[in-house]
C-alpha cells in the first residue's frame, strides 16, 4: 500500500485460486489452504469474484478477514442476480440480500462494492437513477462504497457521469480492453481495472506500461489528471486525496500477479 500526503493506492487482482499460479506465483508445494495468505503478503488488495457468482458464507468472509494482514482492503463484486435483470429499481431486496449476508465480517478490510453490468445493458437513465437509490451509503454503522462497471456504449453521456457524481458513486475504469473507457473521476475513490497482460512480458506488461498505469494511480492518488486517459467531460485536477483500487484483469491471467506487484514497487 503506498501512502502519500492524500489518498492511499491498493493494487491487486481477481481472486487468489489459479491453478497457473501454483508454481509460477505461488511457491511450490504451498498448500492451498495458505495461498490467500501467501497473496496478501504480496499484493496490498484483492477483488473477489465469487461473490458475483454466488453467496458466501458469513465464516468464509470472517476467515478471509483473519488471514490477511492489517491494512489489507477486499473489494467485492456485488450480485449478478442483482445486475442481470431487466427493471434495475426492482433490485432493492437482492441488494439488501448481498449487503446483510457476511460481508460485513470483512471489517475495516471491506472496500468497495462493485456492480458489474453485462455488455448488452443498455443506459436507462431513470431506471439507473432508481438502482443507485437503492445503494446503502451505510450498513450497521459500516460506510459503504460503491463502484459501478458499465459495459456498454451508451453509458458514454455526460447524464451519466454526472448522475453518478451526484450520488457519489465511482466508474469502473477499463484499461486495455475493448470496453468503453469512461475515466471521468465521479467519487471520493478511483477504480480501475486493467486487463492487457500478455504472455510475452515477464510481468504482464512492458515496463513503459507499468510506468504509465503506477503513474495514473498517483495522479489520481493526489487529485490530478491521468494522461491518456478517455474521459465523457473535460477533466480539471482538484488537489483532492483519493483513495486508488487498481486491479490486474484478464489479459494473460498466469502474469497478472506479477504485473501487480511490479505497480506496487513503482507506486512504493
């Protein structure tokens, strides 16, 4: 975790169980019991996928909680019983399904929620606007933040961004990829993910790459504005401290922990 005089920046990747990771990240006959603790040693977050796929249990959430070290944050991919449905507003009660389920055995490590959307959904302005109504800014005490990820091309008009300003939700940023890039700044954290490893790079990505993305995470750590990065709205650095989740995506999966841990020693 790299701290400065503003916001921290957390750097990780999806999950830690990868069958192409044992051997290559994690140490050989490491049991797999212990390859969370192992990544936690070396990553400062991780982005759960599972809980996109399904419920966890409260003691997996609590386990996960007692394993990592202190200053560890997990972010979580909210429900796709949540997402994946036609009228978003009638998704208040899976919403507070997720929210109540355990993930608050997380603790202080709980970081954001994220809600991804499929490709295929389209931008409906009052139905979206109902969905993040419906997103608790707090659970038992606990302040919640959320972060949506949008997939499709409509979602690329400033009614959106500024819908999601003003609830004070962030937008996935997508690098690498063939999503739309929409890198507009709309919360009090940024969240990134990248997904352009290649096998062909040690560490997933070239070290120029590696500069430009530890570059981005404190620009945006420290208020300032990224270059080369596609934004709906013209973009003004407000000196404002953030805190940054940039996650390793996709791409050549067996070197993305790699190319995390090479951010981390550059954001260092």
């Amino acid at each position: 975790m790299a701290k400065n005089a503003t916001g921290k920046i957390y750097i990780g990747v999806g999950g830690w169980t990868f069958e192409p990771w044992r051997g290559t990240f994690y140490p050989d006959k490491l049991p797999q019991k212990r390859e969370l603790e192992y990544a936690a040693s070396k990553l400062t977050s991780i982005e759960i996928n599972g809980t996109y796929y399904g419920s966890q249990k409260p003691e997996s959430f609590a386990r996960w909680h007692d394993e990592t070290p202190d200053g560890f944050i997990f972010t979580l991919k909210g429900s796709r019983f949540t997402t994946n449905r036609r009228v978003l507003a009638e998704a208040g009660e899976s919403i507070e399904r997720f929210m109540t389920g355990g993930v608050l055995e997380l603790k202080d490590k709980l970081g954001p929620i994220v809600w991804q959307f499929m490709p295929t959904k389209k931008f409906d302005p009052a139905d979206f606007e109902a969905f993040l109504k419906l997103l608790p800014k707090s659970v038992e005490g606990r302040k919640i933040r959320h972060a949506v990820e949008v997939r499709h091309e409509s979602f690329r008009v400033p009614e959106f961004v500024a819908m999601a300003r003003e609830y004070g939700v962030a937008i996935v940023i997508a690098g690498d990829s063939d999503f739309p890039q929409i890198a507009d700044v709309t919360a009090p954290f940024v969240y990134a993910r990248i997904m352009g490893t290649e096998e062909k790079e040690k560490a997933g990505y070239s070290k120029k790459a590696l500069d430009q993305w530890a570059a981005r995470a404190k620009d945006w750590s420290v208020g300032k504005v990224p270059a080369g990065l596609d934004a709906v709205s013209a973009q003004k650095a407000d000196g404002k401290a953030r805190d940054v989740f940039l996650y390793v995506i996709s791409g050549y999966k067996t070197h993305n922990p790699a190319a995390a841990m090479a951010l981390i020693e550059r954001v260092g």
